[in-house]
C-alpha cells in the first residue's frame, strides 16, 4: 500500500516545504510508479534524492520518532517489492 498522500514533482521548492523531521518517503518516477522508499530527515533526505536524481515524484509521511520512521519505511519497501 502506497503512502496515502498525493505525487509532489521533485523540485527544489517541493524540498523546502518538507518539515525538518523525521518521516518516510516515497519517490516516483514520472509515471507514479514508485521506485525507491526511505527514511530519515525529510528535507535532509529529499535534497539528496533531488541531487542525485532519484526520482521525479515525490510523497511523505511525517513520523513522530525516528524508530517510527525506520519501521514505517520497512514495511512501504515489502509493500511496494522494493
């Protein structure tokens, strides 16, 4: 099950908006399929992705604790066969 939010496009400005918390994270490519799942500090982690060019799309999930995060993206990588 895909996380219940909406593809944001992977732009510097998407990056910005992301809280400085921990969260899991899906990217996209341009199609929504998702290729890639993870964890850690959002806007941190979206600047890489954004970098690097890891995806195109882009959606998350603000957790309250770093564990939660951890745990969440395990289970969106089973999920998604990742």
């Amino acid at each position: 099950m895909p996380l219940p939010k909406r593809w944001r496009d992977l732009t510097r400005g998407t990056v910005g908006s992301a809280p400085e918390r921990y969260g899991v994270y899906e990217l996209g490519d341009g199609d929504g399929a998702v290729v890639a799942v993870g964890w850690g500090v959002l806007r941190d982690e979206l600047k890489d992705a954004l970098a690097y060019g890891t995806g195109e799309q882009v959606r998350w999930e603000a957790c309250a604790r770093k564990a939660e995060a951890e745990e969440l993206a395990t289970e969106h990588r089973e999920r998604a066969g990742l």
